[in-house]
C-alpha cells in the first residue's frame, strides 16, 4: 500500500484546499472581516446622516450623503488592506551608512 500520496486514489496531503499555481491560500477571516467593516462603516454614516438631517431638516440629503461617503471610505480602507502602500525606498546610502564602526 503506498502511503506517499502520490500514488492512484491517494490523496495529495501538500496541496489541498491550495489554489493552483501555488499560490497561498486566502484568508478567509480577513475576507470576512472586510465584509462586516463595509457593512458597519455604512450604517454608521447612514445614521449620522439621518440624526443630522433631523437637527437640520434637509431630509434625505445628509442621509444619502451619509450612505455614498460611508460606502467611499469602505472601498479605500479594503484598497489599502489588500494594496498596502510600499514602504519608501532609500535614495542612495545616507550619512554613516556603510561605515565600519
């Protein structure tokens, strides 16, 4: 009986529930969790929205004002959480840098 996983009807143990080419898998919490910030920031500016339209009386405008900016600022932090900024690259070697002590 071949155990290695290779063989026919065995099961490839290194590579399951992995996307082909490689990759690595995706985090499925961090997913989620995106998932539950968009909806949370939205509700959160809609009702922002609609307690400032009751002080101010310009109802629904502040609401669906509220909803948009919500919606925009979900849609940037999920861009910067899964495009993340590079770090600044070093112009040429600095002051003291490269000097033996």
């Amino acid at each position: 009986m071949d155990r290695s996983g290779t063989g026919a009807g065995g099961s490839d143990h290194g590579q399951k529930g992995r996307p082909p080419g490689g990759a690595p898998e995706p985090n499925l919490s961090g997913l989620a969790g995106m998932g539950v910030q968009f909806v949370a920031a939205i509700l959160v500016f809609l009702f922002v929205g609609k307690w400032l339209d009751s002080k101010l009386g310009t109802s629904p405008l502040l609401l669906i004002l509220g909803v948009f900016l919500g919606a925009a600022a979900s849609m940037y932090a999920m861009y910067r959480r899964v495009f993340p900024p590079e770090p600044p690259k070093s112009q040429g070697k600095e002051k003291g840098e490269g000097k033996a002590p």
